[in-house]
C-alpha cells in the first residue's frame, strides 16, 4: 500500500476510498450512504486546502 499527501486531481479515488471504507468499517462515524460526498465538494476543499499550505509556506534563500 502506498501511502501519500493528496494531490489536487486524486478527488475522485478519494471519494471512491471514503465510500468503501465507510462500507466496510464498522468504526466510522458515518454509516455507508451517509456521508453526502460528491466529487466536486472534494475538489473544492482539496483546492481550498492546498491553497492555504501553499500559502504558508516559507520563501526564502532557504527554499
């Protein structure tokens, strides 16, 4: 398994993988169908995110 930070373009293999966990765990807080996920909710707060990380980073000779 790889495991890696999310890059904006993975939202709809993470949106499939929010789904199947939810199906297959019985430890999550939303039972499977529950959540309302979408892909483009995804993408926007993937977006969102990524926006504010690359916002707070250094720059700088250190870069």
């Amino acid at each position: 398994m790889l495991i890696r930070e999310i890059n904006i373009g993975d939202d709809e293999q993470f949106v499939k993988l929010i789904c199947k966990v939810d199906a297959q765990s019985d430890y999550m807080l939303y039972e499977p169908g529950e959540r309302k996920v979408t892909v483009e909710k995804q993408r926007f707060v993937d977006e969102y995110y990524m926006a504010k990380i690359l916002s707070t980073k250094p720059k700088g000779p250190l870069e």
